[in-house]
C-alpha cells in the first residue's frame, strides 16, 4: 500500500530546465548514485498496472529480455526519465493522464531511449564536449597571458572571450545534441505503438499539456538552452505520423480505463489528500474507482468500521481483486486485528497473478503482530517469500531482522539487518552487521558468503 510522506512542490517549467555541461558530466557520470537517492514509491497494485502497460513496448522494442524496471517517483510533476536499466514515472505523471495511453505513450518515449542507446551516446557526447570546453579554455588562457605580457588589452579580452564562448559552445552542442535524441525517442515511440496496436493520441495530449502549462507560467524559454525540443514543435513533429496510423482513434480498454482509475484516486487520496480525491472523482460519479477512493479516505481520516463496511463492498464486486484484500488487511491491521488481517493479506498473495514482492511482506507483518512462535516461523516465510521476488525491498529485510529476532535467530537478524542498509545505500552500517553475523555463521555456508559479499562491496566511484 502507498505510503504518505510529504512531496515537495515542482513547477511546470522544470521540465524545460537547462542542464549546464558540468551537471551533465556530473549526472552522467554518477546515474547510479543518483538513482538510490530519488525519492521511491511503492505500491503493489500500481507497480502491476504500469507493467502491464510497459510489456508490450518493451516487447516491440525489443527490450522484452532486457530485465527493464519501473520505479514510481514521489514527485508531483508530469515527468519520466532512464537511467541504466530502469525507468522512472513520477506519481505526478500517472495521477495527471486520464487515460492509460497518455502514460503508455511516455513508457514508449523512454523505451525509445533505452533501445536507442542513448545514455551511453550522451556519456560519448560530453567527453567530445568537454574537450571542445578544456579546449576554448586553454586557447583563450594562452591569449591571456599573450596580451599580458604585450600588455596587449585587446588580445587579453579576446581570450576571455575564447574561454567563455568555448564552454557556451560546449553547452550549447550538448543540448542540441539531447534534443535531437528527444526527437527520436518520439519518433520510435510512435513505432512501438503502431506495433502494439495502439493509438499515438495520449503522447500529442501530453505535450499540449505541456504547451499550456509553458503559456501559463509566463516563462520565456531560449529554444536553444533547453534539452528537449519545445512542446509545439514535438506536436507538429508528430502528428501527421500519429493521424496517420489505422489505431488513431483506437481507445483504451474499459477494464484497462478502470484500473487506471483506480490508480489514479489511490495516488490522489494517499498523497495529496482529501481535497485532491474528491475534486478527481467528480468526474467519475459512482464509479468503481470513486467508490474506491471512498474506502480508501474512510481507512486514512475517518472510522475503520465503516472503511471496512465498503471494502467488503468492494471484494463483493470484484472477489478476485487483490488489492481489495490487501485493503481489507491494512484496515484490519490499523484496528488491531492482526488475525482477520493475516487471513486477509494471505487471500492478496493467492490472488496476485503479478507476484508481487510487497504482499508476502505484509502478510508477514500481520503474522508477527500475531506473536506466537508458530506465526513468527510463517512470518520468516513469507517475508523471505516476498524478498525472493524484490530482493531490494530494504524495509522487508528490517521486519525479517525483527521476526529473526523475535525467535531467537540473532546471526540471521543481523544479516538481515545488514541487508536492510545494503539496499537503502548504507554501505557502512551494511558492512558492520555482515561482519557481526559472520562471527556466529560457518564459514562457507550461503550466509557467511553472502555477508562476506557485502564487506567486499564497493559503491560505484568510490575504486
């Protein structure tokens, strides 16, 4: 279930910022870094239906074998980005498009980026760039020095114009460079649509939105500074080829449009509030989803009996949801029933044909609150069950450490505990607990090697 922590406001013009050449090379140089310090989500119900729309561009792309992830963004604005082999979606981007083609449309953009190489192109392009840069500099340094020795005041301010034309210059490729690979990301993405038999419309829609909320901020934007093309120049780039297409008019499935629904009130209710569900759910009288969002504000701010009364209400409409169930156990859970809530979260597994990591965890939360030897042995189970399948999830480790250590299991509760910090990026404390599980593990059995694997380990850049 998602989680509510406090997200920081983003204006509409930060997706036309300017990246300067030395953030470029900085960022280019340090994805993976940057990657653990974004602000992730996670939410077994979203990470499955954005998913399923992924597999079949990832397909189209060819990048169906490629072991591609999607994390979800706590960030408000309409925005999505690679690096490595993951994709990021802002929860703003998902909650914004009303229709799963809109968002579909931005996982074939970046999937154009992935199949395109263009990351590791861009890594190429800078090293051009930084030694066009070093360049300028020591040609305008070396007339400098020329016209000070001269005492040559022009020759010495024409340097000083060298030196900082060549780093404008340096700049300036770069980002037409970006620019051109924007182009065709949109360009491939409209092919993998067509593959998929699916209309282009949602990615026009998405850059008119763009468009509006240029014009709305007032903001005068230098086309020539900027690493994207401008949004009116993507929609005429695209829009012959998308009108063209036998699936332009093509709509999104009811049962597909539902989900996403359901999606969208879920991100609006947990991390905006009331105010945000009910002005999203207007539109949606009587829905499903709005009956969803119903539930889900009466679990977050009012009375968990009747939060329970139209969860019901909705496993009797859909009795094969999981995430109806997952639902009922968290309600269950926050009403301190921890064995109606573990019946509850068992049925969310048995249900859940995406396999998710997240739902054997809770399980297993409610089966500890339970406290029996017997619960805390299923427990370990599950939790081990769940962390099989996502093995970075650095808060499943922390219950397994306190399930182990509830039984008595201290060796296992530290490696545990080392695997919680392994994974949330704290290599330190990481390293300090292997070191003290391996002191009660035998030599050479899987966890002495697998703690012994965290102490050698070495963060990227730090060689």
């Amino acid at each position: 279930m998602l989680s509510r922590p406090k997200l920081a406001i983003a204006k509409a013009a930060r997706v036309f910022a300017t990246l300067s050449l030395a953030a470029a090379v900085a960022v280019a140089g340090t994805l993976n870094a940057f990657a653990q310090n974004v602000p992730v989500i996670r939410d077994a119900e979203i990470e499955a239906l954005v998913r399923d729309y992924a597999r079949p561009i990832f397909k189209a792309a060819g990048l169906a074998n490629d072991g591609i992830d999607i994390v979800l963004v706590n960030d408000r604005s309409f925005n999505a980005f690679v690096t490595g082999r993951r994709m990021f979606i802002n929860t703003g981007a998902l909650m914004a498009a009303e229709t799963p083609n809109e968002i579909i449309g931005v996982i074939a953009h970046e999937a154009g980026h992935i199949a395109g190489g263009h990351q590791l192109k861009l890594r190429e392009q800078l090293e051009r760039a930084k030694t066009m840069a070093i360049i300028a500099t020591l040609l305008g340094a070396g007339a400098i020095v020329a016209g000070a020795t001269t005492n040559n005041r022009g020759l010495a301010g024409a340097g000083m114009g060298v030196a900082a034309g060549g780093g404008e210059m340096a700049q300036r490729s770069i980002l037409a460079y970006q620019r051109g690979e924007e182009v065709t990301a949109d360009r491939s993405a409209i092919t993998y649509l067509n593959a998929t038999g699916q209309s282009g419309m949602g990615m026009l829609k998405t850059f008119a939105r763009f468009q509006s909320a240029l014009s709305l901020s007032g903001t005068q934007i230098d086309p020539y500074r900027i690493s994207h093309p401008m949004p009116q120049e993507r929609i005429a780039n695209l829009e012959v080829l998308v009108k063209q297409s036998p699936y332009v008019d093509k709509i999104d499935p009811p049962a597909l449009q539902q989900r996403h629904d359901m999606m969208r009130v879920k991100i609006a209710v947990y991390m905006e509030g009331q105010a945000a569900l009910s002005r999203l759910v207007r539109k949606m009288p009587g829905s499903l989803a709005a009956q969803y969002g119903d539930a889900q504000a009466t679990y977050l701010y009012g009375n968990l009996g009747a939060a329970l009364v139209k969860t019901n209400a909705l496993i009797k409409a859909q009795p094969k949801n999981p995430y109806f169930q997952e639902l009922r156990g968290d309600i269950l859970m926050k009403a301190n029933n921890p064995k109606d809530a573990a019946e509850a979260y068992a049925k969310a597994v048995s249900l859940d044909s995406a396999r998710s990591g997240l739902l054997p965890v809770s399980y297993g939360q409610a089966l500890m609150a339970i406290g029996t030897p017997d619960s805390l042995k299923k427990a370990v189970a599950q939790i081990n069950n769940g962390l099989g399948r996502d093995k970075e999830n650095a808060d499943g480790y922390r219950y397994l450490a306190q399930a182990y250590g509830e039984l008595g299991n201290v060796s296992a509760a530290e490696l545990a505990t080392a695997e919680g910090h392994f994974y949330s990026g704290n290599y330190k404390d990481a390293k300090i607990f292997a070191m003290r599980a391996q002191k009660t593990l035998k030599r050479g059995e899987p966890g002495w090697i697998r703690a012994q694997d965290i102490i050698n380990y070495t963060p990227p850049g730090k060689i």
